[in-house]
C-alpha cells in the first residue's frame, strides 16, 4: 500500500522460549488537517488513504456544508509535519464555519474534543425515514461475515477500522481508518461523493456504536446500521429519535436490535 496506510517494520519475536527477528505490517497514523477557505478547522490523526472522501464526508457530517456541491473544490497536500486536505467552499457558508470553528488536535478516532459547548455534544441526529432494506436476519449475519474480506488494510495490519455501505445485489463500499469517526467520514465522503443511494443500505460497522457515531450515521442516511460491539445508551436514545434502526452485538450466531425492530424482515 504505497500511501502510507500500512508500512511494514522489523521485529523480533519471544514466543515458545525462542527468539524470531522477522516484519510485520503495522497501520500508517498522520495528522491530517481539514483547511477550509485557508483556515485550518480540525486536525485529526488518520490513516494517510482516501483523504480525499474523509475531508468530504467530515465536511458533510460535521456540518460545515450540507450537501456534496458545497464544496467547490479541493485537494491533499502533503506537508512535511503531516497531510493538509483543503476544501474551497462558498463565503456565505465560510462565514458559518467561523462562527462555530473548533481546533481539534486529539488522540485517533477522537469525536467531541474542542467541541464549544454542551449542546453541540448532544445535538440530535439528523431524521432518517427511508423505508430501509428489510434485510432478514440471514442478510445480516451474512453481511457482517463478508466485510472482514472487503477490509485490505484491515487483513494486512489487524489495528483499523471499517465502515462499509451495504446493498442488496451489489459489492460493499468499504472505508478503512485506524479511528472508527474516520473510516465511517471516509464512507459517508465516498457514498456521497459518488451520488449513491442510500435509503435502500445498511450501514455496517467494525465498531461500538457511541452517540457522535449515530450523528455521523444519520447524515448518510442509511436506515440500518450493524455494529459488531454494543452502544451507549444515548446512541440508543439518539438512534431511536432520529429513526434509525440500530443493530448490535452482530455475531456470526446473531445480533441484537436496540431500535426500529420493524425495519427487518423477521421469519414468519
């Protein structure tokens, strides 16, 4: 992987009373800044690929535009302390941002550091009424049993995360990070970005399900989110009011709904 995402490293190994020199992949980390209109907005640790949909889907999620055509251009610059994506976007919008901008320099994955007051932290979720999917429980399970072998990164360095896009009848679109804020922006950048659909998706997720990511969630817009770990219980409480159906726990023996029972197709 020649962007930087998973770099390979000498080790040496003490297992069954010997030593073993030999390489391993271990995931990339940058700083990666999100530059609008030349001011920098948020500086995220990140795994240096699809920056790009990142700057894109952390845009749109975070509100600093609301739709793709917000952006009026942009680009990756590598820096030699780090990665600057820069988006270009309309004054009126600019003046928006300033008016609400956070500094963000954090550990990976962070979602709420430097945010400006309490009631940002616990703003509603964006409402999602798409009908959904109806996946079956089979769909399910299945679903998440086929991410890990649509995750490149993930197989080469077991230490990233995964949002991935599902879709009957079509291969998963999958993002990678080593935060899981970031791979979910990565996946709302992409699906966004390239005009899909995604009243008719599931969202998966390789992670817990905690409040910021729910809020993240809604501006894609997929009706069913999948987690292989459990939420908090304002996730729940968010996922609910914005109606979402929110699965979790998914294992290959099942899963658990928290929310939106009815958004799946039960046996029977």
């Amino acid at each position: 992987m020649g962007d930087g995402a998973a770099v390979a490293v000498t080790r040496r190994i003490w297992r069954d009373g010997a030593a073993i020199d030999g390489a391993r992949t271990l995931a990339g980390e940058v700083p990666v800044a999100i530059v609008v209109n030349g001011s920098t907005f948020a500086v995220m640790m990140a795994s240096p690929a699809d920056l790009g949909d990142f700057a894109l889907g952390f845009a749109l999620s975070e509100g600093i535009v609301d739709a793709v055509g917000d952006v009026e251009s942009s680009e990756i610059i590598a820096q030699a302390d780090g990665i600057e994506a820069r988006l270009w976007i309309a004054p009126a919008l600019a003046a928006r941002v300033a008016a609400r901008r956070r500094h963000l320099s954090g550990p990976t994955g962070c979602g709420l550091c430097g945010i400006e007051s309490l009631a940002e932290a616990a703003r509603a979720a964006a409402p999602v009424t798409a009908a959904g999917p109806r996946p079956s429980p089979d769909e399910i399970i299945a679903a998440m049993a086929g991410l890990a072998a649509a995750q490149p990164l993930g197989m080469a360095t077991r230490a990233v995360h995964a949002a991935a896009l599902w879709r009957r009848d079509a291969a998963l679109l999958v993002r990678e990070d080593v935060g899981r804020h970031n791979a979910l922006d990565k996946l709302i950048g992409a699906a966004r970005g390239a005009g899909l659909a995604c009243g008719d998706a599931m969202l998966l997720l390789t992670s817990r399900v905690s409040v910021e990511m729910v809020q993240k969630a809604s501006r894609l817009g997929a009706p069913v989110v999948v987690a292989v770990s459990a939420p908090t219980r304002l996730a729940v409480a968010q996922a609910a009011a914005a109606g979402l159906t929110l699965v979790a726990v998914a294992r290959a023996d099942g899963f658990e709904v928290f929310c939106g029972a009815e958004r799946l197709a039960w046996p029977g």
